[in-house]
C-alpha cells in the first residue's frame, strides 16, 4: 500500500485552503486515498519522502479542450472568431481523417497535459469516429482521466461542405457508435464518452434533438459552447427568441452531466436556470479575452450556486498550462470589478463585488473542476482518488512565507518547469528530469 510523506495544500470549500506541512497520505491498490493526516512521529519505513522536493498539490482539472486544435497552439488569435474557425480551425479538425497524424497529435498533447499537472481532461474531439477513439485510447494508455467527445455538426449553413456529418442522423448513429466503442474499451477505469454538439450555429435543429435523447438513453455527459461570443449569442437569438442556456434546455442538453464552455453572455434568468438544472460552466478566461467579447460574471455565478470550473480552451486559449487560466480569471475578475474605461467615472467604470482571490483560483482548478464533473478528485482526503501533482516550491527562499503566501506564489508564479511529477489514481504518470532523490 503506497503512501507519501510530504508538505500539502488542497482546497476543502471554495475559498478555504488547508495546508499540512508534514502529512502521510496513503493510497490504496485502486488509487483511492484511505488517509491524509499529519505525520505521526513514526512514519512507514516504506513511504516515499517528497519532503524538501516541492509541494503536493490535487491534480488540475481542465474543462475545456479542443485536442485536434494542439497543432495550431497560439495562431491567429488576432481573427474574429467566426473567421478563425472557417480560415485555420475547420481545415485542420478535417485533417484528422488521417489517423496517423491523429495518433501522433494526441499523443503529444496528452504527454504534455500530464506534464503540466493536468490530470483529467475533458476533451472535444473531431467528426471522425476512429480518431476520436484514439484519443480515448490515448489518454487511457497514458494514464490521464477523460471525458471524450466526437464532435457532433452536420449544418450547412454553419459547417464547411468537407468537415461536417452527412445529415442529423448520420451525426447522432456516430455519436452513439462512439459511445459504445468507448465504453468496451478493455479494462478502461478512467475515460468516459461525452455526447458532444460543437455549438448550436454548427447542429441542425433535427441533430440537437437526437442528441439530447441520446444523452438521456445512454446517461452520457454533454459537452458544448454556450454564448461564447456576440457572434454566436447572436446568432441564437435570431434562430430561436431565446438564449443558448434556454435552446440547449429545450433540446434536452442541459443535464445535472453537461459542461457548458464559456458562457460569457448568460443572463440572470439564464444563471438560474443552469443552477436548477445542475450544469456547470467551464471558464476559460484566457480564450475570452481572445474571442469572448465579454468577461464572464464568475463570482456572480458562483455565488447563485451554478458549478463551475476552468479550462484552457486549447487552442483559443494560447496556453495549455491551467495555472495561466487560474491567473487569468483573477485578473479578469478585477477588470470586471473595476472596469475599463478611463473615460467612465470610477462608481460606474465596472461591476462591483466581482473579483476572485487565489485562494479561489486554486479551488476551480482544483476541486471546482472536479465537482463540476461529480469525480471523486481535485481534494487530497479520504475517499477521493490519489491525482496530485508535485510543484517546485518557489525560490529563492529568501524569507519563509506563511501558508497564504506560499500557495499564492505558487498559484500566481509556477510554470509548467516547476511541475515535477504527476500521479493519476496513484499511479506515477510524469515524472521531471529536475526531480531528485
């Protein structure tokens, strides 16, 4: 039975940090952890000291990722959305027909996510079934925890003529044949199916009724964006009178299982429908800043109880790495708050009672993430799985910093550099060169 002694931090609530500077976590066959305490003043001979090395952290959990868009990293951000999809996104999604270039795309984005310290990963795939199935694959052989999803758009009017489904039912019969092969995948204990519809302007009304039954017959998580920009909103309101929270409900997709990406434009009436549908939001407050036209009412949110969590949008987001999105969503959330716009007065500048601290950072890459998903990680306590990530304590250690300011340097300052191993239901999944001992 393996266990760690090593200095910890997790997030027990929102906006609660629990440190222990000397704990011994043990860790069941199957991952789970059976306890995480202080150390007492004789530790297993067995247990593997991570004293000295760095800090514990739970594993991130990204929401949001667009996995065939890993090539196109950090390209053309300058685009409005719509052009970026049609001139660079689209062509290169069609291009995973090639399986071998799939295979070889998926399997360095997934080493990469677990080099990062990104431990579950919920994913977007593309149209074709056989690539979106090597990627579960992937993710399983690697080790990472998964939602995957083909991809679902068949639309004429809002999917290029070589990159969309035949028709709604060819959408939904792939979709369900992916479920399936997913699900029989051999001793497969960390990847699920996803019923996935890219967005409404890309699903045919017929599409996005098939799926929400789909998702009902087979309890499968639904994935898809929701008012991500003025473009899409828009374009929502026109098709239907009505929001994309309130279409997505009417066609059966807004489920206790569903992550809505985005959701920059969400009313108050569309906020409480969420919440009493049990949903969760991912915020990728990174992408938004690129192509959301808006900044997500986060704190809002929160405090009318919808679920929420981050992701990092690959590739509208530049950055793979979570903790760039948590930073991202603590400045986003003070922009809000204090507004814009010199020309304003400052009482009328921004949106008062709006801004997130790093304590809560930390919780929505960590726990927020988890729960939006209902997995039992993200927390380093009894019950939960062993995903965790060991971080490079910052330094130089001129000074030693209190609880509140070691996790904030981290939160605030760790690269991608500083993530020096990875563990996925206890199993070790990365480890860094820089790591010794």
């Amino acid at each position: 039975m393996p266990s760690f002694r090593t200095d910890l931090f997790h997030a027990p609530s929102r906006g609660v940090v629990e440190r222990i500077s000397d704990a011994l976590v043990t860790v069941d066959d199957a991952g789970t952890i059976l306890s995480a305490a202080p150390c007492p003043d004789t530790a297993p001979p067995d247990a593997t000291d991570l004293r000295g090395r760095g800090v514990l952290l739970p594993g991130f959990v990204d929401l949001h990722v667009h996995a065939p868009q890993y090539p196109q990293l950090g390209m053309a951000l300058d685009l409005p959305l719509e052009d970026w999809l049609l001139r660079y996104t689209f062509p290169l999604e069609a291009r995973y027909a090639d399986l071998a270039f799939a295979a070889r795309v998926y399997e360095r984005l997934v080493h990469r996510l677990l080099a990062n310290g990104t431990t579950t990963a919920v994913y977007f795939a593309t149209i074709h079934g056989p690539a979106s199935l090597k990627l579960a694959e992937t993710c399983l052989n690697l080790g990472q925890r998964a939602l995957v999803g083909r991809v679902a758009m068949d639309h004429p009017e809002g999917c290029p003529p070589d990159y969309r489904d035949a028709d709604a039912g060819a959408a939904v019969a792939d979709t369900a044949a992916f479920i399936e092969a997913v699900r029989a995948l051999p001793e497969n204990d960390l990847v699920e199916p996803a019923v996935t519809p890219r967005f409404i302007p890309a699903c045919t009304d017929a599409a996005l009724e098939g799926l929400g039954r789909l998702a009902a017959d087979t309890g499968a998580p639904v994935q898809t964006h929701c008012s991500e920009s003025d473009w899409e909103h828009d374009h929502v309101l026109a098709r239907y009178g009505a929001t994309d929270t309130q279409a997505l409900d009417g066609f059966g997709l807004l489920t206790r299982r569903t992550v809505l990406a985005h959701a920059g434009f969400v009313s108050d009436a569309d906020i409480d429908l969420i919440r009493s549908r049990g949903s969760g939001v991912a915020h990728c407050p990174l992408s938004n800043a690129y192509f959301g036209d808006a900044v997500f009412p986060l704190r809002h949110a929160m405090e009318k109880s919808v679920r929420v969590g981050l992701g990092t949008d690959i590739s509208g987001g530049p950055s793979p790495f979570i903790l760039d999105n948590a930073r991202m969503a603590i400045t986003a959330s003070r922009l809000l708050e204090s507004g814009v716009d010199p020309a304003r007065p400052r009482a009328t500048r921004g949106r008062a009672a709006s801004r997130i601290d790093f304590r809560e950072a930390f919780w929505l890459a960590t726990a927020g993430g988890a729960d939006v998903l209902d997995l039992p990680v993200g927390r380093l306590e009894p019950g939960r799985q062993f995903d965790a990530v060991l971080v490079r304590r910052p330094g130089p250690a001129f000074w030693d910093p209190d609880d509140d300011n070691l996790l904030q340097q981290i939160v605030l300052g760790a690269q991608p550099s500083d993530i020096l191993a990875t563990w996925v239901a206890g199993r070790h999944v990365f480890q860094s060169s820089q790591i010794s001992g």
